[in-house]
C-alpha cells in the first residue's frame, strides 16, 4: 500500500482541512477533534471541492450545492446512495498519512 504524507499534526489543526494529491486523486483531509478523516475532495453531486466546505461534526457539506458527506463512510446524506471513497489514515510520531 502507498502512503502519502500529509504534515504534521500541528500543520493541521482542529477544525481544519487540507487537500493532498496521489495517484491522480484529491483527497481531502481532516481534523475533527483530533481526530483524522480522509475522503474523496470532489462532490458526487457536481464536483464541488469538499474541504472547502462547512464542516460540522463528522459531517462535510459542500460549499456548492450543500451536499451532506459522513467523514466516516463518506456517504452522502443528502442523496442516499451516493458517496465518495474514505481512505485510512495512518498516524506515526507527530506524522499524519493517507494510505492508498
């Protein structure tokens, strides 16, 4: 498995959000409470950059037509059956990683 570095902790803090870029894909990811979330950064719905969106709880909206997205399954809740892929988070030392 490949895993992209993302920054420190501290390069990230609560509340906030940062796109990486590997294997032709954005993902986004986020802190929570000191907890770590990654997903997919584009919409399903119309491509909208999801860590550009309101973050409230483990819920993402997306800052062009509200859809909702669960940080943990990355389902949509607007549109049920929609959703964007999650990816594992990989903490070591004070080093935050996406696992592909």
């Amino acid at each position: 498995m490949q895993r992209i570095k993302v920054g420190k902790k501290s390069e990230l803090p609560e509340g906030s959000s940062r796109v990486v870029e590997a294997a032709g894909k954005q993902i986004a990811v986020f802190n929570v409470k000191g907890k770590f979330f990654a997903i997919g950064n584009v919409c399903s719905h119309q491509g909208g950059p999801l860590a550009e969106g309101f973050l409230s709880g483990e819920c993402i909206t997306c800052p062009w037509h509200a859809w909702e997205y669960d940080l943990k399954t990355g389902q949509c809740q607007t549109m049920p059956g929609s959703g964007v892929p999650t990816y594992k988070i990989v903490l070591q030392g004070e080093d935050v990683f996406v696992e592909l």
